[in-house]
C-alpha cells in the first residue's frame, strides 16, 4: 500500500519548514522510528522519524526548499496494518490515480479552498517569492497544470511588481518572536484559561535535596527543576483532567505523560520540547533526560516526537526569574504548571509562629473547556504535598 509522507507540524506556530537534508533515498527499508529527514523550523533543526515500516519509493522533496506543512515529501510502501500516523497520509489504491508530481515540485494548499491544491517548482516558487508574486494567481503551464519558472517569468513580464523581497532562506531568518506570538495569539484567543496559584513550602525539599547530593558523584546530582518536573509527573497521574489533548471539540486524556519543558534559546525565543513517557522514568532517569533534552534543544538535535507529542507543560523561570509565572497553554494540550523562583519568605507555622523559611509559588494555567477550578486545586495541592514529603519522589 502507498503512502505519501508530508511535511510534519512540529508545534502551533509552524507553517514551513526547510528541508536540510534527507537520511533515507529510494529503495531503502526502513522501521518504525527510524530518521527519515532533517527539518529546519522557525526555532531549531529536527531530525523527522518515519511513523511507519516501508520501503521508500521516491523522494519528493527538494533540499533547501521550503515547503509548507502538509506537502508531500516522499511515499512509501507499506503494509495495510490499519497504523496511522500525523505525519502520513493513505494515498487510495482502489480509485483513479492522478498523476505524480515530478521530482522537486511543491504541493501548495491554497488558503481559501481545502481541496485544491497547486503545485510549483521550487526554482519557480523562489522567484515568485523573490518578486512579491502571490503564486494563488498565477497558472501553469507544466504537465498537470504545475507551475513552471517561465509561468511566473512570463506573469512578471506582463505585470511588473513595484519592489521585490528578498526570498526566505529557512528558519535562520524567520523572526522567532513572531513564530512564538503566533502560536500564543492562538492559545489565548481559542483557549479560555483559567489560573490558579499556590505558595509551597519547601525546607523539607531543599534539605532533603542537599542530603541526596552530598552522596551521589558529581555527575549524577540532581537539579531542582528535574525534582519539581519529578513532582509534576506524580501528580498529574492523579489528575487526567489535565494530561491530554483538546482538539475538534472533543478532549482525549492521555495515560502516557510525555512532559512539555519550556527551554530558553539563545540568544533569545524558547522551544518546549517534551521528555517522552516521563511517567516512566525515576526521578534519576528524569534528572539525566531533563539534561539531555536541554543539551540537543540548543543543538538543534531534536526529533519531531519530541516536538509533537507533549501531552503537558512545565514551565520553570528559574532563579534568576520572577517569583511567579503565569503561564499560556500550548495548544492542543490543556493545561501548563509553572514555577517560580526559590525564596525566603515569612512563613506562618502550625502553632502560630513567625519564621523565615525557603518558598516556591506553583501556579496552573489550564483550558476551562476540560477542568475547573476544583480539579485544578487539586493538582496544586498534590504538588505541594509531594513537595513536603521528598522521599515519595525518589
């Protein structure tokens, strides 16, 4: 059974991405899992694995190019097992076929009909783009109606454009705080939030922390954030409500938890990707792949799993931040738990006493269509029981 494989929405702000590079070539069998490409975004480069275990049959995509999301890159042959994926499209063996698009062209949904598609060279597309030509008016001439460069060198000829632009060179010119207000303008405008936030004590942690340090290797010693992320997991499982996805109107929890870690890039933007099946993982494992995902997050050595499947978020300013976050959910997920910097602070004991101990505000945005304010309480107060009690996070 054919399949084409297309260009992969690796988060809410993508639109394109530059293909860099290609792993596979035709004729290859690959598995499940295994890298296929490699894939520039506004943000970072990432290596794409294939969802399914095929031959390659032809490569589509051409290196350099940007290509949209949802266009065609390449087609396999699989087995009929039913296994779908986000990335793969069935192509139909029981109906007409259309022609295939030669080697290189781009497939092009146009924004005002879902079903239409145009397709374009690349070396036509990049003048198009060059000289501000909007390719939805323009025809083709090509096999099939494909948009060859003489098409739009004949369109420039007989309607010169008043200034050209500069065409896009991949992700190393996008603005990422553009990238990243797009992708937030969209949470908030179709996600109504709600925000609850909680002042945890964490003496007990710090010393407790401490005490684990002193007797683990240098290169084994736990970093609070993995410890609070360790928290997060352990609560959640208590709290599907907030572990999952919204997407077409319906919520889907998830029983995995592949946790979403907000990583700060240089010299500015963040990415979130997601340390997969955290629920699984010690509080070790969690600490040395918290570690590892920053590491290859700032190298531009992510996988698109990493970048797609996070079904939650952790956001931690760190203590260089501010005493709170309040934090904007990353669609299609519903909810996102902060934390803010450690502090001293007044602290009110049982018996009426005035002290000075160690504070943490935990906070919770999360998506109003799924939960309320009872089960986000909930969560919270989870936190910060595990939170006193550290023993229960090893």
């Amino acid at each position: 059974m054919k399949y084409s494989v297309t260009m992969p929405s690796l988060g809410a702000d993508m639109e394109h991405g530059k293909l860099l590079k290609w792993y596979i070539k035709p004729g290859d069998a690959i598995k499940k899992g295994d890298l296929i490409a490699l894939v520039e975004t506004q943000k970072s480069a990432v290596d794409i694995e294939s969802f399914r275990t095929g031959t390659v049959l032809e490569l589509i995509g051409e290196i350099d190019t940007l290509i949209d999301v949802g266009a065609v890159i390449a087609v396999m042959e699989v087995e009929a097992d039913g296994d779908a994926a986000d990335t793969v499209k069935q192509v139909p063996t029981d109906a007409a076929q259309p022609a295939p698009t030669p080697a290189g062209i781009q497939t092009i949904k146009p924004a005002d009909d879902a079903g239409a598609r145009l397709r374009i060279s690349p070396a036509a597309r990049r003048l198009a783009e060059q000289s501000g030509l909007d390719i939805q008016t323009l025809g083709g001439s090509g096999p099939e109606g494909i948009i060859e460069l003489h098409d739009v060198q004949a369109a420039l000829a007989a309607h010169p454009m008043p200034a050209a632009k500069a065409a896009p060179t991949g992700a190393s010119i996008i603005n990422v705080r553009e990238a990243i207000a797009r992708a937030m303008s969209r949470s908030k405008r179709e996600i109504p939030h709600y925000y609850l936030q909680s002042r945890l004590h964490i003496d007990a942690l710090t010393a407790w922390l401490d005490a684990s340090n002193r007797a683990l290797p240098p290169d084994q010693r736990l970093f609070l954030p993995a410890v609070l992320m360790r928290a997060a997991v352990l609560a959640l499982k208590a709290c599907p409500d907030m572990n999952g996805y919204f997407e077409n109107g319906t919520y889907t929890p998830r029983a995995e938890i592949h946790l979403g870690v907000t990583v700060a890039l240089k010299p500015s933007g963040v990415m979130v990707p997601a340390i997969l099946n955290a629920h699984t993982l010690t509080l070790a494992e969690l600490n040395a792949a918290f570690l590892d995902l920053i590491q290859r997050t700032r190298a531009g050595k992510l996988r698109n799993r990493e970048l797609t499947d996070g079904t939650v978020t952790v956001t931690n300013v760190g203590e260089l931040g501010a005493d709170a976050v309040t934090g904007v959910i990353f669609p299609p997920q519903v909810a996102l738990i902060g934390f803010g910097r450690v502090r001293k602070a007044a602290i009110v004991d049982a018996d009426g006493g005035l002290r000075a101990g160690l504070v943490l505000d935990a906070s919770l945005a999360a998506d109003h269509r799924v939960s309320d304010g009872l089960a986000g309480s909930k969560l919270l107060n989870a936190l910060g029981s595990l939170l006193a009690q550290p023993d229960r996070l090893a």
